[in-house]
C-alpha cells in the first residue's frame, strides 16, 4: 500500500468499512512509514476524542419547561360567552321587531289614511314627465357614449310606464 | 394529533446536542430544543415515525442556522473547557500529558468551530452523535455518496488544523 491510498483509505479503516486484508495492508504500511504512522495516530485521536465528547444531555429544567408550554397549548381555548347571554340579546331583538311591527299596525288601524287627492296640479306632472324623459334620453346618450346599448323595450316597457304611473301621469 | 410526550422526550437529548455544538450556548441551545420540541409536539402524527429523527434534526439545524444569522458569531462549545486538566482522570498520567491532552482537545474544538455548513454538521452528527449515515443524509438532504466524500474531507480539515498544532512524537505512543 503506498501513503496516497492510506490517506484515501483512512476513514474507512477508522470506520471499519475496509476488508480485512486490507486493513492488514494499512497497517502494515503504518508500520514501516513513520509519516503514515503519526497520520493514522492522529485520525485514531480525533475520532476518539470526538466520540467522548459525546451529544451533550438536555437539561431536565429545559425539558420540563417545554412541557409546560405544551400543557399550556393542550388546554382549551377561553370560553366564549355563554349561550344564555347570547340567547338574552337575540330576544332583544326579537321584542323590538314586535313592539315595532305592533305601532305600526296600530298606527295604521288608528289613523287609516284619507282619501287620496292629487297632490301635484297637471301641469306641474306634465312638467315632471318631461324632466323624466330628459333624462332618460340623457341617460341614452351616456348609454351610447359608454358603448352600452339599451333596448328599447327596456325603457319603453318596464322603465317609463311605471314612472309616470308613479308620477300620475294623464 | 399531536404527539405524545414520551415521543417527544426520546428526541430531547438529540436536539440538544445537536443544538449546543452547533450554537456553542447552553441558553440558546436551550430556547431552539423547546421551539423544536413544540413543534414536533404540533406536527404530531403528521410524520412518519421513521422520518421523524430526520425531521426533527433538519428543523433544529435551521433554528441553529436562523440564531446564528441573528448572532452573526458562533461560539465553540468547549464543555471542560476551563476545567479541562483538573477534571480529567489522573490514573497517574503525567502533568504534561493532562496539559497536553487538554491542549489537544481544544484545538480540535476550535478546529470544529471553524468548519463551514455543511460540515460541521457532519462531524457532530456522525462523530459525536453517532448517527447513521441515512438520517444524517436525510436531515442535509444529500446524496449518501455525496455525504461519505463531505465527511471524508471534513475529517481531513480537522487532521491538517491540528496536524499542524500538534507534534508527530505527541501523537505517537
């Protein structure tokens, strides 16, 4: 064996990964090279004081501090309020609707409405039709500007009449 | 699930180990092995038992590597350091040998010290802990011939650092 293939072989001999013979041949080697000797006393060394240095031991005040955070994520959450409280503000609301609903009703029985007269004279709804179809047509023309295409059924059928018949258009 | 506790303490010593030699600092070793050990708590059994050691070396490695970037300096763990020649063994040796066998021995931690990623976790994993070459593969995400040639030249940077420190006559018997 010569020293380069002792240096590559090394390891595997510390390991005990080299085959018998040669391991023998290594330290056969070792034996009549005074350089390969100390390198093969040198990695024995290191190995061996590596070894003793050992993986160091937790501490059992470190361990038992981790426990304790793993208890304190192992218990329940903080309760939410409790149901009764929940139900209590859902009643709340409930009552309120009813009184609410019940003024109304009452409001309406008590004081039922008087007979419709037209509040707006003719000319002044004839004028508000106007206005109406003015902005319609305005809104057309943005419609237009904008790219959009507005039916004419749309306007015609289901916009204006409901309008005027809201407004008391003749 | 998480997992149970006794799961977690056969883990403890191997997160701290790992954790101080990479660190050199009791206290932050200390503060990475909880976190760590949390988090093996959380993940439950969401890992496979037998990727388990892997994992959990990997997630200390990068909390070591997070502290040391927030540090920007390691410290060598020398564990006898100051207590070196008095602490050790008589068994008759010599005044000079105990110096000189405390000498050598923290060389080679401050040899260890100066080793690059990943190759100081190669040596603490392999040499101190003892770990198989699978789990240390796993844990690096190397290759398994790629480890055998780091750990090769990892051994080596430490021959040479001390090779040059100490004489041949010490070493020889």
């Amino acid at each position: 064996m010569t020293c380069t293939e002792l240096h590559e072989r090394l390891d595997a001999h510390l390991d005990g990964d080299l085959p018998p013979e040669q391991s023998a041949a290594l330290a056969g080697h070792a034996s009549t090279c005074a350089e390969c000797r100390a390198e093969l006393a040198l990695a024995r060394r290191v190995h061996r004081e590596l070894r003793e240095m050992g993986s160091a031991l937790c501490p059992e005040v470190v361990f038992e501090a981790t426990l304790t955070r793993v208890a304190s994520l192992e218990r329940p959450r903080a309760p939410r309020p409790p149901v009764a409280g929940r139900a209590r503000s859902h009643w709340r609301v409930a009552v309120g609707g009813c009184v609410l609903l019940g003024a109304l009703v009452l409001g309406v029985l008590r004081f039922p409405s008087a007979p419709s007269e037209p509040m707006y004279s003719h000319e002044e709804i004839a004028e508000a039709h106007r206005q109406v179809e003015l902005a319609f047509a305005l809104v057309g023309r943005a419609g237009l500007d904008a790219g959009l295409y507005l039916h004419d059924t749309v306007m015609g059928e289901h916009v204006v009449p409901p309008l005027q018949r809201h407004l008391g258009a003749p | 699930m998480p997992l149970p506790h006794a799961a977690i303490a056969a883990h403890r010593h191997l997160v701290y180990g790992y954790a101080l030699h990479l660190l050199g600092d009791a206290s932050d070793a200390a503060d990475v092995t909880q976190e760590v050990l949390v988090r093996l708590w959380r993940q439950g059994e969401g890992i496979e038992p037998e990727r388990r050691t892997a994992w959990v070396l990997r997630v200390t490695r990068n909390a070591c590597l997070d502290a040391l970037r927030a540090r920007q300096t390691r410290r060598a763990y020398t564990p006898n350091d100051a207590l070196a020649v008095d602490a050790a063994p008589c068994n008759g040796e010599s005044p000079h040998t105990l110096t000189e066998a405390a000498d050598f021995k923290r060389r080679l931690e401050r040899a260890l010290d100066h080793l690059n990623e990943p190759y100081r976790s190669i040596i603490i994993l392999r040499e101190i802990q003892a770990l198989p070459y699978t789990d240390i593969a796993e844990t690096l995400d190397l290759p398994l011939n790629t480890l055998k040639v780091y750990l090769h030249r990892a051994r080596r940077s430490l021959r040479e650092a001390l090779r040059a420190a100490v004489p041949a006559e010490d070493l020889l018997p």
